[in-house]
C-alpha cells in the first residue's frame, strides 16, 4: 500500500474533530488545496467538503477525513498537516518538503 499523500498530526486530528462537532451538518471531511495568491505564488486552502468528488484523494487516519483536491496533489506530496495554538495566533500549518521558499509573513510559498 502506497503511503497516503499527507499525514495528519494528532493536533489536526483533533482540530479536525471539533470543527466537525461544531459545524453542525454533516460533511465528507476536510478538503485541503493550494491556490493562486500572496507573494510567493501559492497558499495553501482548507475548507467543508460537503461529498467526495470523483477525482479526490482521500487520506483517512482513524474517524478523521481529508481530501485532497486533485489540482493540489502533486504539490502536496510527502506533506504533514499539524495544528498549532500560539499566544498570538493558531491554526492549521503545513510541512511541506516540496517548498522552495515562503514569503516574509508565511502566507504564501512556492515550489
């Protein structure tokens, strides 16, 4: 079995979970994908996904679910998705070995 495109962290894991509990309709899962923007060329997107469409990658670890659009896959490969609570800021972060170089304020990369 081929290694899933992204791991998932237990602090994703568990962000996951509770944006699930608190969206209050069921969803497919979280999808992950990369868009056009910032300085550096690409950012990184994360939204509901409300079904699985035909040609997303599905990376399951325990009751947690993340698609992967299909535009982002290759940009996305050997990537780990973490969930991080700062003094100042917290959120989903991405450590992707595919990155070349980010932007000053950490909002965009390119590959």
């Amino acid at each position: 079995m081929a290694a899933p495109i992204i791991s998932i962290s237990d602090a994703a894991m568990a962000r996951i979970r509770q944006l699930m509990e608190k969206r209050g309709k069921p969803a497919a899962g979280v999808k992950v994908g990369i868009r056009t923007r910032g300085c550096s060329g690409l950012s990184y997107t994360i939204e509901y996904a409300d079904e699985i469409s035909k040609f997303d990658e599905v990376v399951e670890k325990e009751d947690v679910r993340v698609l992967i659009d299909p535009k982002a896959v290759m940009f996305l490969i050997g990537t780990e998705m973490d969930y991080v609570e700062e003094k100042l800021k917290s959120g989903f972060i991405f450590r992707n070995p595919n990155e070349k170089g980010r932007c000053g304020c950490g909002e965009s990369f390119h590959v």
